[in-house]
C-alpha cells in the first residue's frame, strides 16, 4: 500500500469503532522525500528514509523545517557525536538512543519547533524576569 508517497509497511488506516485511535504505522521511502517530511506528525508514524550516504542522511534530516529532536545509530559513537554536535540540526540530538525529556536536562526545539528551552536551568530561567540595577560611580 503507498501512502504519502512511499510504502506502508505496518498499520496505515484507523480501525473501525467508536473512539479515536490510531495504529502505530510504518511508512518507508526510497527515492522521493516527500510532503509528508515537511509535517510535522503528533501520533504514532515513523517515516523511515532509504538513503545511501551520511551526508544524504544529514540532507534528509536537515531539510526538515522543524527540529525537536534527533538522533544517530552508529558503531562509530564518536563518528555519531561529532555528526549531532555539529550537523544535525535539532534542539536535542543524542546518539544511539531515542529522544525522550528530562527534568534534569533542558528541552526544546529549533526552526519551527520551538523557541527556548523547558526543564533543566535553562528552563526554569525562561520563567524568570532579570532586573539589573545600576548606579551611577560604584
């Protein structure tokens, strides 16, 4: 089944019934990276791309016009940290594992996800009202 452009591989259409629930889908896109990449998809759809180099990888992720999180599976952990520090860009990268919050952390997007931060101290410091006070000779 194609759907957005590229292959269903598991779930793909709401079930039958009262409520609004919507299977865990799969979709997988070999050449094209379409529309669909340009939303930004609140439920449970993981778009997986087919690409044949990091840096079309990189592409891909990048074009994206939002950036929350992401992040890099690799045998190469500093390989994989040094392609989320400096080339990956979202607000919150980790390498061979999921994005997932933290109140010890701080959290939050760029592009059009996001501005600033939640949690951690730079989060509690998007609350505060800094004054500075200055007075003439000292």
């Amino acid at each position: 089944m194609k759907k957005w452009g590229g292959k269903v591989v598991l779930g793909g259409s709401a079930p039958q019934g009262a409520g609004a629930f919507y299977p865990a889908t799969v979709v997988v896109f070999e050449k094209d990276h379409p529309e669909v990449h340009r939303e930004e998809i609140f439920g449970p759809v993981a778009s997986v791309f087919i690409v044949k180099s990091t840096e079309e990888a990189l592409a891909v992720a990048n074009s994206s016009p939002y950036g929350l999180g992401g992040g890099v599976f690799t045998r190469d952990v500093k390989k994989g940290k040094e392609l989320i520090e400096k080339e990956l860009q979202a607000g919150f990268v980790v390498v061979n594992d999921y994005v997932k919050s933290d109140p010890r952390i701080p959290f939050g997007g760029i592009k059009e996800s996001g501005y600033g931060r939640e949690l951690g101290h730079f989060g509690i410091m998007e609350f505060v009202n800094i004054k500075t006070v200055a007075v003439a000779g000292e």
